[in-house]
C-alpha cells in the first residue's frame, strides 16, 4: 500500500510540472524567450529610419516649397570624395535644390558661386535671377561652354561676368570684344589680355582681341591711349586711328 502511494505520488508530481510548462508556453508554441527576441527585433526595425530612393528624394527637392529643407540641404557639407555612393547621392541631391526656385535665393548664389560640380552649375545658369546667373558666370570652375554660353546672356552683368572668366575660350573672347553692347570696364579688362593680363597667353590671339577691343565703338578714351602704344602694330594702329577719329568729330 505504502509503495503504490509513492508511485501515484511521483506521477502527480510529473503530471504537475507539465502543466506549468505548458502555461509559461504561448499559445503558437512558442518559447517565451524566443517570442521576446522576435518583438525585440521588431521594435529595431520599426525605430529605424526608412531609407528613402535617391529618385523619390530628387522629386520631392526638385518640387518642395520647404524653404527650411531647401536650405538645410543647400549648406549642409558634402560627404568626403572617398565615400563613393554617399558623395555621389549628395551631389544629385543638390542639383534638384539648385533647380528649386524655393530654394533661398541666398541659398543659390552661394552654390552658384562655390559649387564646381557641372550638373549643378549648368542647373543654375538657366535661373531666372541674373544674379544666379552671374555668380555661375564667375564660377572658375565652370566649363569652357558653359561660361561660353552665358557671354550670350540676356543680361549686360552676366555677359561681362563671363568675359572676365580666365575659363572663357579666345573666340567667345574676340566675340565680346567686338561686340558694341559690352560695357567700357569689360573692354578695357579684354584689352589687358596677353599684357598685364595672363602674360603668357598666346601672342596672336590675345593681339586679335586687343585689336577689337580698339575697334569697338564703346571703349574709353583712357582704353584707347593705352592700347596707341600696344607692343602689336596692328593694334596701335586701330587705337590711333580712333583716337584721331574722335579727336575730328569733337572739334567739329
């Protein structure tokens, strides 16, 4: 009798800790442990931030009015060279703010101006504000046919700006020069060029745009004594020769 209580005793006792077992399970089966991983790692994933397609970022730059975002973005410094992917996403990210005109136009004179990156420059050249323009104009790391192209700019200021840049090539140089709508102070910078300007630039070309600077009906008087006693013949000649011209016609 004594002998079968123990058994039934140590079967209950069995029977007992199945059940507590089973209560600490859930109801999928589950390890409680292995249940608080899972909700652990859910809650990671939820906490970090979503990565956004550098196309979705574009558009949404590209067309935001969030003068804020704009900014930020504008100013905010660019990712080391080494950094391939960020340095790259970084540059096409400022290119959709540069061709936003909510961006400050602050904001985009100073890429304008600091910016040596061609799809940004080429985005900002085609801005409505000729200030813009002419901060790209100056830019000494535009390309020869982007700085070109803006001596051709409707804008007096923005044609000059261009002229005055050491990227712009001899022909648009000679095309400024002999163009009567640029101003006395940009003729006169055109007429240094292969003097006191870039004396090492080649000795024919600098001598052509010289020559048409002394041509050109809008260069000063001051321009035109300086350019009668040119190393070139051809040049002081042209400068003489408008100088006497100019002398008859006041006396007359």
């Amino acid at each position: 009798m004594s002998e079968m209580t123990a058994s039934q005793h140590e079967e209950a006792s069995a029977a007992s800790q199945d059940v507590q077992t089973r209560d600490q399970q859930p109801q999928g089966g589950q390890p409680v442990d292995s249940q608080d991983a899972q909700a652990d790692s859910q809650t990671s994933a939820s906490a970090a931030p979503a990565f956004e397609p550098l196309t979705v970022t574009y558009e949404r730059l590209r067309h935001t009015d969030d003068v804020e975002e704009l900014h930020g973005f504008a100013r905010r410094p660019l990712p080391d060279r080494s950094l391939q992917a960020a340095f790259s996403r970084a540059t096409a990210l400022l290119e959709a703010v540069a061709g936003n005109q909510h961006t400050p136009l602050e904001d985009r004179v100073f890429l304008a101006t600091e910016m040596p990156f061609p799809n940004i420059l080429v985005k900002l050249s085609e801005d409505s504000e000729p200030q813009v323009r002419r901060a790209v104009a100056a830019n000494q790391d535009d390309k020869n046919w982007l700085v070109g192209r803006l001596t051709k700019d409707p804008d007096p200021s923005v044609r000059d700006a261009a002229l005055r840049n050491p990227r712009t090539s001899w022909k648009m140089r000679l095309e400024g020069a002999q163009n009567p709508e640029v101003d006395a102070d940009t003729l006169d910078f055109l007429s240094t060029l292969g003097v006191s300007c870039e004396p090492g630039a080649p000795v024919v070309l600098a001598g052509m745009v010289r020559r048409a600077v002394a041509l050109n009906p809008r260069a000063s008087r001051e321009t035109l004594q300086r350019l009668s006693s040119d190393a070139s013949a051809s040049v002081a000649q042209c400068a003489k020769h408008r100088l006497e011209t100019d002398s008859t016609v006041e006396s007359n």
